[in-house]
C-alpha cells in the first residue's frame, strides 16, 4: 500500500476535530478544530506540524458540517495535504456508541450507516453528530475506506455478569439496556502502552486504567481484555466528573419528579451538566479546584473528597475483580497533570501493594512514566493517552496498511 496518511475525524454537534497522521511513520501532519458550526461566530484553528507553516485561523459563518469538511480540506490543500490527495488511505470516525454489535473498527457501507443510526436512542448525544460526519466524509471521498472506530468496542469483552443491570431482562433487552461503557480507544491504548513500559505483553498483565478528563472512567483489563468498567448505558454512571455526578441511587431520579416537581429532561441537564465538580463546588477544573483549595476553600476541599472516596473505591473494586493487579494507570486531563489526585487516590493502599515515590509523582514529563516506589508490589505509572493515535492505527490495520512498531 502506497498511500499510508489517515484524517481521523471527531464530529461533535456542532463541532469536529481532525487529526492527520502518516502512518508510515506514526507522525502528526496536521491538527485542527471548527467550532461552532451553523452560528455566525464559526472558527477553525488549523495547525501544520511538521510542514514548518503556522498555526492558522478563521472566523466567519461555516453552515454546516459539510462546509466544515470543505474548509478543513482548504486549509490541508494549502499544505499539499488535500482530502483529494493519493496518499490520503482512509479516515477513521470516532463513533461514540457501536452497541453490542460493533466490537471492532468497522468499514463504513450503508448497512453499518443504518445500524449507528438505529443505536440512536440510546447515544443521542453524540450518534447523530458522528453519522453526520461519516455521511459527508463519504460524500467528498466516497472512493475512500471511512472506518468507524468505536468507544463501546474496547468493552464488549466485558462478561455478562458485569455488562448487565440486575433488572427485568426482557425490559433490559427490549430496550438494549445494559452497561455498554466508553472511552474505550483511550483505555485500549492505554492498557496496550502500560505493557510496553513495563515490558511486558498485554496478555501477561492486569490493568486498572483510570482516564480522568472532564469525562472520567475507570476500566479492568486482565490480560488485554476489559472486565469491567464505571461507565453504563451511558456516559453518567461511575466516576464523579467534571459535571456528571457519576454513580447514583436511581431513586434520586423519581424523588426529583415527585417531590421538586423537576422533568426529565431537567433531571438530564442536572446530572449530566450541572453536578459532579461543578455541582458540588462551582468549578470542574482541577487547576482551579487545586487553588482554591490552598487558599483554604472548604467547598472545593469536599469537592474534592468526594471525587477522591469515589475513586478509591473503584480502585478497590477493580483490584477485587482482577485479582491480581500488575499496574494501576492514570491519563487524560487530570490523571497526567494532577499529581496532588495521584497521591490522594492511592494514599493509604500500600497493603494492596501501592506506593507511589513522590518526587517521581511530582515530576512533569511528556511521556508514560513509573511513579511507584521501586519495591511496591503494583506499579503505578502515568500514561498519556492518544486517542486519535489508536484510531488511526486501528483505522490503517484494518484496510490493510503496515504499522511500523
Ligand atoms: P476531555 O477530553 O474529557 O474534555 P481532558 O482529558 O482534556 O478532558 O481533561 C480536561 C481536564 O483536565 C480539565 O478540566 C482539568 O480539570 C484537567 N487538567 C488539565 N490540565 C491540568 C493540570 N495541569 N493540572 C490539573 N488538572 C488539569
């Protein structure tokens, strides 16, 4: 195969960001985001790596997704890396919800189109954003593999007795309810990269990853393979987020109904972007939560409790479900950056074998790196996560590219 570039595209409703990597070599060409798409205000930063150009930017009306690919495409043909380019291989969707069809990047035809659409009702958030993206990725290359890469795939492995709710099964099955989980490109790469730092391979080793961005979940791998994970039928349950409340009693649900005289649709907005973090303190920024904590703000102190108790409490679940645990990882936003959430997380687990080293903890790099002491029983690492990397190989090796190690 010739041609050895992927654009990975991340439709949002009103937004998309796009990646382009050769994958010949693993490197970033171009990077880039449009945002606000169908105001007034749109804007695209678009960002050449490698090409020595300059980060570059527009403002103006862009209508729709369409015209947003359309100028992405612009801005990459300034670079001599059009959508029409040969070398251009295929590009890679990120596709929140796949179901529990969908267990592994797919080929785009109109058939899998169809089965995203039908997944609808229970990712309305994001689905239809990411079938628009696909649906005009297609029309301005319809030659080109579009793969569909999901974040339910990683968890499908997930056995029954942890992928179901203990309720009625014909309701839950009529309805497709059951725990799907997400960011799953993020914790296979993560748990992937984890065994490549501790060198070792996947199949040998138990993971417990936490990705802990503004969206934050908790997965078990035991050798490659996800058992278990904090988020369900959607992104809301688990961990306490920036705005999710994560894990709680259902019953809160009817209580606001009956007794606040709340919708559901209120009950949404007040679980899903008005709680966790920000509910309980007014900010979701763990910089800004760190800060106000040290000038003595007792809010943002319990704030930040809470989110702590909560995630030792899945790393204790984990360690039960596993068994034996090789390594426990932190990524994303606040996992690589928060070194004071690191040590609060594990601090007082060293009889299940964690201790971390903290000057290595406190230490700030780019890359994964072993903050445990060096004679704890379980490592704990950082790992950074790279999505649109994952997608992109997964992507590539499906239409039959060669990865380079
Ligand atoms: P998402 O992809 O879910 O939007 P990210 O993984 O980018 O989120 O994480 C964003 C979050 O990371 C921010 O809301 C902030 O809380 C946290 N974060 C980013 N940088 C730092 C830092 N230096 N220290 C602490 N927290 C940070």
């Amino acid at each position: 195969m010739t041609a050895t570039r992927v654009l990975v595209l991340n439709s949002g409703s009103s937004s998309v960001k796009y990646q382009l990597l050769d994958m010949g070599n693993g490197s970033r060409l171009a990077v880039g985001l449009v945002e606000r798409i169908g105001e007034q205000t749109s804007r695209l930063v678009h960002t050449p790596l490698g090409t020595g150009g300059e980060k570059r930017e527009r403002t103006g009306p862009i209508a729709d997704h369409e015209a947003a690919l359309r100028a992405v495409s612009e801005e990459l043909s300034a670079d001599g890396l059009g959508l029409d380019s040969p070398d251009l291989a295929a590009i890679g969707h990120r596709v929140v919800h796949g179901g529990s069809r969908f267990s592994e990047p797919t080929v785009v035809d109109d058939e899998v189109l169809a089965e995203i659409e039908r997944l609808i009702p229970v990712a309305p958030l994001h689905n239809p954003a990411n079938v628009t993206g696909i649906r005009t990725a297609r029309a301005l290359r319809p030659d080109l593999p579009q793969v569909a890469v999901f974040d339910t795939a990683f968890h499908t492995t997930m056995p029954e007795s942890a992928a179901r709710y203990a309720i009625d099964v014909e309701t839950a099955d009529t309805h497709r309810i059951r725990r799907y989980g997400f960011h799953g490109t993020s914790h296979a790469y993560v748990s992937r990269e984890t065994a490549k730092l501790l060198g070792k391979a996947p199949e040998d080793i138990n993971v417990i990853v936490l990705h802990l961005g503004n969206g934050a979940s908790a997965s078990a791998v035991a050798g490659g393979r996800c058992m278990d994970t904090s988020m369900g039928l959607t992104p809301l349950e688990g961990l306490v987020m920036g705005t999710r409340s994560g894990d709680i009693d259902p019953a809160v649900t009817f209580h606001l109904q009956r007794v606040a005289g709340m919708s559901t649709d209120e009950i949404d907005v007040l679980l899903n972007k008005k709680s966790g973090l920000v509910g309980l303190c007014g900010d979701n920024d763990m910089r800004e939560i760190r800060r106000r904590i040290d000038a003595g703000d007792r809010s943002a102190l319990l704030a930040f409790e809470i989110y702590i108790h909560r995630l030792k409490k899945y790393i204790g679940a984990y360690y039960a479900v596993l068994g034996r645990v090789d390594a426990v990882v932190f990524t994303a936003g606040v996992g690589e950056n928060a070194a004071p959430v690191r040590a609060a997380a594990v601090a007082g687990l060293e009889e299940l074998g964690l201790a971390l080293d903290s000057a290595r903890n406190e230490e700030r790099s780019e890359g994964a790196r072993i903050i445990s002491t060096p004679y704890a029983r379980v490592t704990v690492a950082v790992v950074p996560t790279d999505e649109e990397l994952e997608i992109a190989r997964q992507t590539f090796a499906l239409i039959g590219g060669e990865l380079p190690d």
